[in-house]
C-alpha cells in the first residue's frame, strides 16, 4: 500500500491507498475504532485489494495522524471527505 498524506488546517491526516488495475473498480474505506490505527486492516486489505480500491487511514489523534487539533467526529468526516476528492 502507498502512504499519503492529507494536509489540512487542524493537522496531517495519514491514508495508505492499494489502487486497483482497473479504474472502473469500486473503493472500500477501512476506518478503525479508538485507540486503534489503520495497521489493524492488513489481512482484510491483503484480500479486497484483489478486485476493489483499498484505504486505510489513522482517524485523527491516531496512528500517525498526530498532532491534529479540534477534533470532533465531524471534521473527520470532512478530512475523510478531502481523502477521497484527493484520490
């Protein structure tokens, strides 16, 4: 998986991205609950990358997504958001 990052005004938010062959293939997000990171995917990334886009991602305050400051649930669906208008 290739590791990328996304800039924003609260911080860098981490995301690995496995991009199929075919650029019809649907995307499937990973995203993992608290105190976890995006490492916790591995077999299920390994498998769906066979026919589908795979990302993962540190959710804010995880992972490598730190420091990010103001978090809430909302500005993680924007930063999820600018992952995907990225990609």
């Amino acid at each position: 998986m290739k590791g990328k990052e996304l800039k924003t005004g609260r911080g860098i938010v981490y995301y690995w991205i496995d991009r199929h062959e075919n650029p019809q293939a649907k995307c499937i997000v990973f995203t993992h609950g608290l105190t976890a990171n995006h490492s916790m995917f591995e077999k299920q990334t390994e498998y769906f990358k066979q026919k589908y886009t795979v990302i993962t991602w540190d959710v804010p305050l995880h992972g490598r997504s730190r420091p990010y400051s103001d978090f809430t649930y909302k500005n993680c669906a924007y930063d999820l958001l600018g992952i995907l208008e990225q990609e």
